[in-house]
C-alpha cells in the first residue's frame, strides 16, 4: 500500500515539475567518471531531474546512477539510442545493486541499450532487481536492448544463498523485441544445500486497455547450483506477460522459465501468431489465461507443440486455431482447463497440501523461495502472506 501511494505522488510530482521546466538533457561523459549525478557528464550542463527527456548515444559506456539501494531516478522520458553503434549500460553504483527508473511519458532501449542490477555479494547476496516504471496513462516502453537481473550469492556466513535479481516492467504499452532476462540464482557452493531460485521477468501492462507486446527473448533466470557435499539445483525464475487489454505474442517470440504465465482481464486478448515449437517453453505449468466471460485465445499459423511444460499448460478462455489444427497439436502434455491461484506455490497447477508442506519445508530451512513478499528476509510476514493465499480466493 506504501509502495502504491509512493508511485501516485511520484507521478503528480512530474506533473508538476514537467509543466514548469523541461529539457533534453543529453549524455555526454565530458567528466570522465561515468556517474549520472556528475553536472559535467550532460549536455546542458546539470544532471537530469523529474521534468527532463534524457538522451543516451550508443557507446557511451557503463553509466552508474545515483548512490542508493534502490538506485532511483526520476525523469520525464529515456531513450537509449543506436547509432552510433557500441553499448551504453545503466546500472548502479559498484556498492549498490537494485535500479529503479520511473518516467511519465516513455522509456525506450535502442538495440545498443543495456539496463542490468548488479550482482549481489556476501554482505548482500541477492541479485539485483532493475524495475522500469511509466505513469502516464498513454505511456509506452520499448525495449530493443538487453534488460538483466544481477547474479544471487551466498552470505558471508555460508548459510542458503540467495535469489537472482528480478526484471519488473510497468506501463501502459510494453514492447519487447529485445532481451529480458532474471538474474542466475546464487550456488551454495562448498558444503550441503539447495541453489536459490533464478530471478523473475516480469511485464505488467496498466490502464483500462493496456497491452503487452512480446517479440523477443523472456527468460526467467536460471536457478543456482547445489552444494558440493549434495542438494539440488534452485528452480529457475518465472515469467509473465500481464495486461487489462491485450497480449500479443509473436513469432520471435521465445518464453522460459518454471511458470510461465500470459493473463489479460476477463474479456480480454491473446493473440499468439506463427509460434514455433518449444516458442514457450515452461519447466513446470504453462498458464495462459483470457479469463471469462469472453476471452479469447488465437494461435494461427502455429507449430506442433509450440506450448510445453514439465506437468500442465492452462489454457483458459475461447482457443480459436487454424483451419484442421487442434489445440492438442499445439500443446505438450495436452491442454486443460486451469488457472495459476496466489496459492499455488509450487505451480503445479492446484492449491493443495503439497504447497503448504513445500513452503513450509523452504520456510524453516530459512530458503529465499520462501521470501514470498520479495523484502530479501524470511520471517512471519512470509508465512501469513502464504497462509492468505493458501487459503483466499482463486
């Protein structure tokens, strides 16, 4: 609830300064040291505040945001050009690891952009998130670039390494044709334990008609490796394209992670067009979700077996596919009528005793997969959050 009266005034705050004063305020590096607060890195002269359009050219490097856990930068619009050709990475300062960019109008990531959270270390093992949010109503992000959660590690003490760095994007219009990637989960390293859960991508389209565009690579990071005296490998990280409105999904399209999740609200749009196989690929539950009443799902011009998963796809809502395809061609194992509940820890389709017995065995293990309210601790709002899901609605 914080968080959400947090993002209300950020946006009337850019409101207001974007209607007294804006500018182009264009990457430079004049002042040789990389860092976004340095006056002297921008052309005008002046680090970038809440009413300026930022310009970044291809080339210009690592650029290291403000000091902060999260980074935080608050601007009017972002585009990270391409040409001239070379890289251009943002992210935080070496000590730091989660970045967090709000805009009002746009963000946009040329070919040659790079967004990314640092790694974590032992003082502060997990990953580092990057979280990418527009507010206006008509606002848009696009990414043509590279966006990428920092790499979990293992506490100073040797205790249950932790979770990959999440990738969160929110806005009105989401566009992928690039890459977003969750951060690899930390490794236990040398001893007996699990590996820590891959960090998750997530899209989250806002607004009455929102939409998510996906044409490019989604992956949920890669869980980390067990302990060298024995465990097991952490789950990799989940993905789900979110949205009011619509969810198209297209032909470039590749989608993995231990759930993958496509929902739009009841009504709503799936259009999923010349996928080929494996195109969505999930090591557990599928979930593709139209909702009722109305809700469609189109999967024209699709490949057999386009859609697999380790136990269940879900498909809910009205599948319409080409002319003699069935639905069964499309799917491995065959489609079912099912839905993902915030209950369902384990992701197997169902909320049953077998969620509560593998939270509880992760919860008093102290295990990052635990930490379901993502505040990188373990503790007892973990469990009532869990007890809510488990037993609320789905």
């Amino acid at each position: 609830m914080a968080r959400a009266h947090w993002i209300g005034l950020a946006a009337a705050i850019i409101v207001i300064v974007a209607s007294a004063h804006a500018e182009e305020k264009r990457w430079t590096g004049g002042a040789g040291n990389g860092n976004w607060s340095d006056d002297n890195n921008w052309f005008p002269a002046g680090k970038p505040g809440a009413g300026d359009d930022v310009v970044i050219p291809g080339g210009s490097g690592d650029i290291k945001l403000p000091g902060g856990d999260p980074a935080h930068v608050m601007v009017k619009s972002l585009k990270m050009e391409c040409p001239p050709a070379g890289t251009s990475t943002i992210r935080p300062q070496p000590d730091d690891r989660h970045v967090e960019i709000t805009a009002q109008d746009f963000v946009e990531i040329g070919p040659c952009g790079v967004i990314r959270g640092n790694d974590g270390t032992s003082a502060h093992p997990k990953g580092g998130n990057v979280d990418i949010i527009v507010l206006g109503t008509g606002g848009h992000i696009r990414n043509e670039g590279l966006i990428i959660g920092g790499s979990g590690d293992v506490p100073a003490d040797g205790g249950v390494p932790a979770p990959g760095g999440d990738v969160t994007l929110k806005g009105n219009t989401i566009t992928n044709t690039g890459r977003e990637l969750g951060g690899m989960g930390g490794s236990k390293g040398a001893g007996v334990g699990n590996g820590a859960r891959g960090g998750n991508v997530t899209n989250q389209a806002t607004g009455p008609n929102g939409t998510v565009q996906q044409n490019g690579e989604k992956k949920g990071g890669p869980g980390g490796g067990p302990g060298s005296g024995g465990g097991v490998q952490g789950p990799d990280g989940k993905v789900a394209c979110l949205a009011p409105g619509s969810v198209q999904v297209g032909p470039a399209n590749v989608m993995t992670g231990r759930t993958i999740e496509v929902r739009v609200n009841p009504g709503g749009l799936i259009g999923m067009q010349g996928l080929p196989p494996n195109a969505i690929h999930a090591a557990v539950t599928v979930f593709i979700d139209a909702g009722f009443p109305g809700g469609q799902v189109l999967l024209f011009g699709a490949g057999p077996n386009c859609i697999v998963a380790g136990q269940r796809v879900c498909v809910r809502g009205n599948a319409v596919t080409s002319q003699g395809v069935t639905l069964a061609m499309l799917t491995q194992p065959d489609a079912q009528s099912c839905v993902n509940c915030p209950g369902d820890y384990n992701a197997d389709g169902a909320v049953d005793d077998f969620d509560a017995f593998d939270f509880l065995n992760d919860f008093f293990a102290g295990s990052f997969n635990a930490d379901i309210n993502n505040d990188e601790s373990v503790d007892d709002f973990d469990y009532f959050e869990f007890l809510n899901a488990f037993f609320g609605p789905c």
